[in-house]
C-alpha cells in the first residue's frame, strides 16, 4: 500500500465503517501468575480502562449514510460474510499503514490513524502494530497515547509476552508516568534485567534516586548477572545524590565484576566522581581508559570546569583536539562558558568558528552559550547577532540576552526585549525576571522595576522569591529611598536574606547612611560568614565613626571565626596567555615597563580631572590595599593591556573583590583619554567602561 496516501484511503474507511463508541466498562485479567515460585497479582489488574473516564474522546464521528447503512443492515448471509472479510482486509491495511507511519516517524499520524481502529472496536491488531505504536508514543511523548493504546490493548485481551511487557513499560517510564510504571513492574508475572533496567534508569531520571538504590538492591540478589547498563544508571544516581561512598562501593563492584572497560561505564564513572567533587579520582579514570571518545572528553572537561579549573579544561580541550577526537556541540558549550569564566575573548572567537565550522552553526545549546558570552564581555552586538540568527530559541536564550543589556547599562533594550519575549508567547521564568528587575536596578528604571515586580505573581503566576526582593531593594536603594527599602525587607513574606541586607547596606555606604548601614551590617553580622565584604563594610563604618571598641570587636570576631581577606588579584589575557597581578604586584616580567607606563597614565588622567581617592568606605579592601591606591592590582592589569596590544583591542579583566571608587573613577577617565572599551568584572557585577562613563552608573 502507497504510504503517500495513508489519510486519503482511511478516510473513505472511516466513513463507510464509522460508528459510535459502545459505553466504556472495566477490564481486569483474573488469571494468576507464577513465577519462580513466586505469586503475582493479576497484570493491570489496578488500571481501569475507560477513555471517557480520562477525558479522553476521540473526534467526532460523521453519521452514516443511509446507503451504508441499508447495506450493513441487509440479511443476506452471504453479503455480511463479505463484509467481514473486508473489516478484516481494512484492518490489516490500517496496521500496516501504522507501522509504515512509524517507521517514517510520523508518530502523530500514527496515533491519528489508530483512532479508526478504537472507533471499530476492532481488537484485531498484531503484536508488530502495537510495538509501532509504542514507540510513536514515546516519539511524540504522548500520555493521552500512552493511555489509548494501553487501555486498547487490556481491553482486547491482548496477550503481552516479556518483549511486549517490557515495551509497555518503557512507554509509560518515557513518558513520565512513574506511578503506573511502578504498579506495572511490580505485577509482572516475569522480569528480566531489560524490566530491572527500564523501571531503575526511570526512577533515575525521574530524580527518585534512593527508590532506584532500593530496586538495585533487590536486583542484586534475585539476578546473577548484573550488566554494565544497570552499573552506568547506579553511578548517576550517585552523583545524583552528590555522594561519593555509595559510588565508590559500585565502582569496587564493577571492577569485580569486570565491566568498568565498558565505555558508557567509564564516562558514568566520570561523570560521579566530578559531581561528588573528585576530581582527581575522575581524571584518573580517563586516563585508564583504553579508548577515550567525545563523551569522555566531554565528560572530564565538563568536570574541569564544574570546579573552576578553567585552565586546566581548556588545556583539555585543546588536547581533545589534537588527539583528532571529533567535537561535537556539547565540547563547544562547555568551552565557551569556560572562555566566560577565563574572559578569553580569543578562545572564544575560535571556539565560535569551530561551531560554525563542524555544523553546529544552529545549535540552540551552544548559541546561547555564545550569547551568554558575547552579552557579558563587550560585545553586546555580537550577541544580538547570534540571537537573532537563532531559528530556535528557548527561555533560556532570551534571558541571557536580557541579562547582557542589563550588565551592560542598557535597561531600556532589556525591558523591550523582555515585552518581546511575552509578546511571542514565550512564557518567562523566575530567572527571566531576576534578569529583567536586575536590568532595571543597573539602569535605575525605577517605575519599570515595581510595574515587572507586581506582574510576576498577577499575570504570570510566578512568586517573588528572595533574588526578586534583593532587586527591589537595591532599587529603592539606587533612588535614595532607604526607609522604603528598609519596610520592603521588613515586610518580606520570608525571613530577610544576607543578599537583602547586603543589598541595603551597599545603598546606605554609597548615601552616607551610617546608622542605617551598621544596622544593616550587624543583621548581616548575625547571619554567618556569607557575605565577608560585609564584615569589611562594618569594620570601616565603625572606624570612620570613631568606635573603635566596636571594630575591635568586629577584628576578633573574624580572626575567632577564622575569616581573613584575601589580597585583590586581576586577571588579564593577551595573547592567549592570562596573566595575574596584585596590589604592588612586582612579579612580573615586565614590572620596571608597568610601572613607569603607570606613572605616565596617572599624570594624563590627572589632567582630565583625576584626584586620588584616599577616604572611601570601601566593600573589599583592608588598610594595606588604601596605602598602596595608586598601584592597585586592576590599574596594573590595564596598564599591561594598553602597552601589550593594539589601540582597538577592548580589555577584558577579572577581579577578585568588588572594584573601589579610585579605580572605578580613574578606569572611566582611561577609557575616555586613551579610547578603549574596558570590561571588569569584580565581585559584584559586570562593568563596562567607554568614553568616561560606566554600565554601572556608578552604583554598585
């Protein structure tokens, strides 16, 4: 039969042989089962068969014509025997059409097509068309299918072998439906380790891992051969229950029992080990396996990275590639975000014409991972251009495109696209709003801020959580309206955060607040070693206000608790290679070239209106960071930048702390002397420098 004409001959049927549903009853096997010696329930015996009952209907039916219907009705024996032989020659050619229709993976066809076989009541359908079926409605993920073609086949009496049995049960797990999945498994009359490998891998992926621990432990002792599958599906629910020891214990199993050489055995292994934070056991497994493929080298760069070691995954990657080992989207994902980390621009730019390159050019995945990149180091325009080449984009892209214009001091691009985004029916998370409320407060769109805010629990359905009301805090805070930042954390529907407090007192440090700001500084005190900045903040307002007793108690507190400061480093790349500094750093090769280049810069922007900056209440800087002002490890980093490369190249640093005021406004007067664009991001945000001002609006 002409698979090109399914619909067009099964409409003609579904007229001529089109009737009305008969009421729905209930179906239940009364057999019993054994199975070594053990009894079972009858199978579904709990499953209730009633498409009415499910709100399940399928569409209407035409009348019959009266022709038809004067046929069907007609006594002559031998006619009627006819028009048995031909339901039984339509019903075989709809089964094979189905089968064709999956094969071709139009499963919704499919489905459509089996609806003709329900309205006939006809129970004649094979093995082989059910098994097509099956697979149609794990293709299309379909619980309205998975229910129709089950309830078919109980109320047909169907006789399900262990094949049969075990594609039953995959569809309902594919499909989501643990509960029934596990009623199902539990009254099978026969198992075997494809049955103990569906229900488990199921319950992994549904995230029941101590009920997959559980079965494992059951099928340890009822079979004698456990695979390297069931091994592989345990080390993911180890790692995800992030605990190493019950992965150690599988591990020392499968050596036993000779199947870590398993490929898909030794990337699980991987995989838990990164996840449950060892990283060193995870390396040394790949380095033991005979033959390394993408998944493995994606699954250790993959746990590099999780880990910060960024170097350490780049050097990955690039030793995946001249192992000549094929990179797929997922290797390029990984990289950029590593590039973001790392504000390698260059690596990036390779990594993107790779992408292109090897046919992930439209790879959602990896586009967004671009845009991510692009929006927060600079490029702004580069990420636009890559969203807009997306022919698919999910949540996911629209709010990393959102965020970058908000990093970037462009709130205005970021609410329209936010209106966008709702205007094309994409339904906005949690992380949307952070991303467009944050966009607000960098921008200071207050009236935009509170009309978002109001919106998530009212239109969207969405309710605030403790990152919405830091927003909001931090944008009272912007405009100068402490009290009411103060009410809004005091009315909050849940206990005040750090990040709230914090939020509160970096508005009273930058508006002088000082006793609104110790009293935010002593909640944040109380709350345990979050927010050490904080601590900072407090040990400063309390010098500047003259109570020494007071910072001598903050001083004991942090040395009792064992906290002290790190020195501030920046980091820079030029020319593939990252280079650190720290305050009156000396260390570097070309120190005696910095320093006077340094000096040399001071001088200029001191013409433009420069005056050093000694008295600030700064968030992460001790005393020896204030005497040495000049030669802060950031003003050293873009130093060595502007003697290391071209006058169009942007800079790009990281810093460990939140930038201070003297460099904030000495790094503006940079970008506006010697014309380049500058991207720092410190412990608080994205700032991005050009032509003397900053993304950030000097509030941060």
């Amino acid at each position: 039969m002409d698979i090109s004409l399914p619909l067009d001959q099964s409409q003609s049927s579904y007229y001529r042989f089109a009737c009305s549903l008969v009421k729905p009853t209930n179906f239940k096997l009364n057999e019993h089962f054994s199975h070594k010696n053990k009894h079972y329930r009858a199978p579904f015996s709990q499953f209730r068969c009633s498409l009415i009952d499910q709100g399940l209907k399928p569409r209407p039916m035409p009348k019959p014509l009266k022709r038809e219907e004067n046929i069907l009705n007609k006594d002559d024996e031998s006619k009627l025997g006819d028009t048995q032989l031909d339901n039984s020659n339509f019903t075989s050619g709809v089964c094979g059409q189905i089968e064709k229709l999956v094969m071709c993976k139009r499963y919704n066809e499919a489905l459509e097509l089996f609806e003709i076989l329900e309205c006939e009541n006809d129970y004649d359908v094979t093995d082989g068309t059910y098994d097509a079926l099956v697979s149609a409605c794990i293709g299309m993920r379909s619980i309205r299918g998975v229910k129709r073609v089950f309830g078919h086949m109980v109320n047909s009496g169907f006789d399900l072998d262990l094949y049969m049995m075990n594609r039953v049960l995959l569809m309902h797990v594919k499909c989501g439906m643990m509960i029934d999945a596990r009623h199902l498994f539990e009254e099978m009359p026969e198992r075997n380790l494809v049955s103990w490998n569906t229900i488990i891998g199921g319950l992994v992926d549904s995230g029941d891992y101590l009920d997959a621990f559980r079965l494992f432990l059951m099928i340890w002792d009822e079979e004698s051969d456990v695979g390297s599958r069931t091994f592989a599906t345990m080390f993911r629910a180890s790692a995800g229950l992030e605990l190493i020891s019950p992965g150690q214990q599988l591990h020392s199993c499968a050596l036993k029992m000779g199947v870590c050489h398993d490929v898909f055995v030794s990337c699980t292994l991987i995989d838990m080990y990164s996840k449950c934070g060892n990283i060193e056991d995870a390396r040394f497994v790949f380095d033991k396996m005979r033959e390394k493929t993408t998944v493995a080298w994606n699954s250790i760069i993959a746990g590099y990275a999780l880990h910060g070691y960024s170097e350490e995954a780049l050097s990955m990657y690039y030793e995946m590639q001249y192992s000549n080992i094929k990179l797929d989207h997922f290797t390029y994902s990984i990289i950029v975000r590593v590039c973001t980390r790392l504000a390698s621009l260059v690596h990036a730019k390779q990594a993107h014409a790779g992408l292109v390159r090897n046919g992930f050019g439209l790879d959602i995945v990896a586009n967004t991972a671009l845009v991510d990149f692009y929006s927060k180091w600079g490029r702004i325009e580069d990420a636009r251009n890559v969203f807009d080449r997306m022919p698919q984009k999910n949540v996911i892209s629209w709010n990393a495109l959102i965020s970058g214009y908000g990093n970037h001091g462009r709130g205005t691009e970021a609410v329209e696209l936010f209106e966008r985004m709702v205007s094309e029916k994409m339904v906005p998370n949690h992380v949307t709003f952070l991303a467009v409320l944050s966009s607000c407060c960098y921008s200071g769109l207050f009236n935009h801020g509170w009309k978002i805010f109001q919106s998530m629990s009212r239109d969207y359905k969405v309710k605030p959580r403790a990152m919405h009301y830091t927003c909001m805090v931090e944008l009272l805070g912007r405009e100068g309206l402490l009290d009411e930042a103060f009410a809004l954390i005091k009315d909050a529907p849940f206990n005040p955060t750090v990040n709230m407090w914090a939020a509160l007192l970096t508005a009273c440090r930058v508006h002088k607040n000082f006793v609104l700001g110790k009293y935010a500084a002593e909640k944040i005190y109380g709350m345990g070693p979050e927010k050490l900045s904080s601590y900072v903040v407090l040990l400063n307002i309390y010098n500047s206000a003259g109570k020494l007793d007071q910072a001598a108690n903050v001083v004991r507190a942090l040395r009792r608790k064992g906290l002290r400061m790190l020195p501030v480093c920046t980091w820079i790349e030029v020319k593939k290679q990252p280079h650190v500094f720290f305050t009156g750093d000396k260390s570097h090769a070309q120190t005696k070239e910095i320093y006077v280049h340094l000096d040399e810069v001071m001088s200029e922007i001191s013409k433009h209106g420069y005056v050093p900056e000694g008295n600030n209440l700064l968030p992460d800087v001790d005393e020896r960071e204030e005497s040495m002002l000049l030669h802060h490890s950031e003003k050293l980093a873009i130093v060595f930048g502007l003697i290391s490369t071209s006058s169009s190249t942007p800079l790009l640093l990281v810093q460990s702390h939140r930038i201070c005021n003297d460099c904030h406004n000495s790094i503006k007067l940079i970008s506006k002397v010697y014309k380049r664009e500058i991207v720092v991001r410190d412990g608080s945000r994205f700032h991005h420098f050009k032509d003397g001002t900053c993304s950030c609006g000097d509030y941060w």
